[in-house]
C-alpha cells in the first residue's frame, strides 16, 4: 500500500526482510544506518522513492528499480547493493550533495537516468551498462565511475566537470553511444 517510512536516528532491524516498496517513499536522514534489508533476494521499488540524506543503507541482495521510481542520495550518504542494480527507463538514480558514494557489487545495468551532481561523487560497481536510452551524467567535479570488470555504453555518458573520471578493466563505446568528455576528465 501506499505510505511513507521515515528514520530521523538510529534504525533497527524492522524493515530488514522488506522486498518491496511500492506507492511508497522510504526516508532515511541524519545518522541513520539501515543494513541487509532483503539478504540474497531482490529488493524491488515500483513506484516509489528512496531518499538517503547523510545516512547509510545496505540491501543485501539485488535492486529492482522500475519505472517511475527514484533513488536519491544527498550530503554524505552510502548505499551499498549486495547484487545487481536494474535502473528501468522511466527511473532514476540521483546523487545530489557531495561525497556520496553507491556500491553496486554485480552489474549496474542503466536504462533510465543516473546522475551525479555533487563534488566528489562516486559510484562503484562490478560492471556497467548503460543501455540504448540511458543518460549517465557525472555533472560535479572529481566525480568517480569505478568498474571492477568491463563497462559498456550504448547510450549517453557524460563527464561534464573538471577531475571526473571513469576507470574499468575494459570500455566499449557502442556505435550507439555518445560520450561526452570535459577537457580535464579521463577514462581509464
């Protein structure tokens, strides 16, 4: 059902076997630490939102994100995926302040929109696709796209600000992709 769920402190383990969030809005701020919510299964958000501000979340296994969802980071936040990450077209992944950090520990699969506007941003991830219709944008400088294994790009990638950067064992550039560069970002 619809609903909001919001953690102004310390968390227990309420919503530890939570597997979906949907018409909903899950809320974690200030010094908030949520960890293995759904171990080894998929977490799935269709439609809903989750909003970490200066907190920490970990979901043990994969994330579902479908369309008309959103995940949005801000002031120092860390999100930690034990799986996979499917952001669907229609969704959205949105780092916002500075210094946040997301850690995807299978393949980060990109469909939707991925943003990262703050300084210092980063998102880490055991591979990545950015499928056809994808918009990946690293817009705040020093910001980090770091992939353990290969990383593809069939849709649009871009390195907008001074110091971003994109490090992966191998990157292919599909005939379909476009990829935008600022003068001082590198991939690598």
């Amino acid at each position: 059902g619809a609903g909001t769920i919001s953690s102004d402190g310390g968390m227990t383990n309420a919503l530890s076997h939570l597997s979906e969030l949907s018409n909903s809005i899950l809320t974690l701020n200030g010094s908030t630490t949520l960890t293995n919510i759904n171990p080894g299964g998929t977490f799935t958000l269709g439609p809903a939102a989750l909003n970490l501000n200066s907190a920490s979340l970990t979901i043990g296994g994969a994330v579902n994100n479908t369309a008309g969802s959103a995940i949005s980071l801000g002031n120092l936040s860390t999100l930690t995926i034990g799986g996979a990450l499917a952001n669907s077209e229609g969704s959205g992944v949105f780092l916002n302040g500075t210094g946040d950090r997301m850690t995807v520990t299978g393949q980060f699969s990109n469909s939707g929109s991925v943003s990262l506007h703050g300084n210092s941003e980063s998102v880490t991830a055991g591979s990545f696709d950015n499928g056809l219709g994808g918009t990946f944008t690293v817009a705040g400088s020093n910001g980090s796209v770091i992939v353990t294994n290969a990383a593809t790009n069939e849709g649009t990638l871009a390195l907008n600000a001074t110091g971003d950067t994109l490090s992966a064992a191998s990157f292919d550039n599909a005939a379909s992709g476009i990829l935008t560069m600022d003068g001082l970002s590198q991939i690598g």
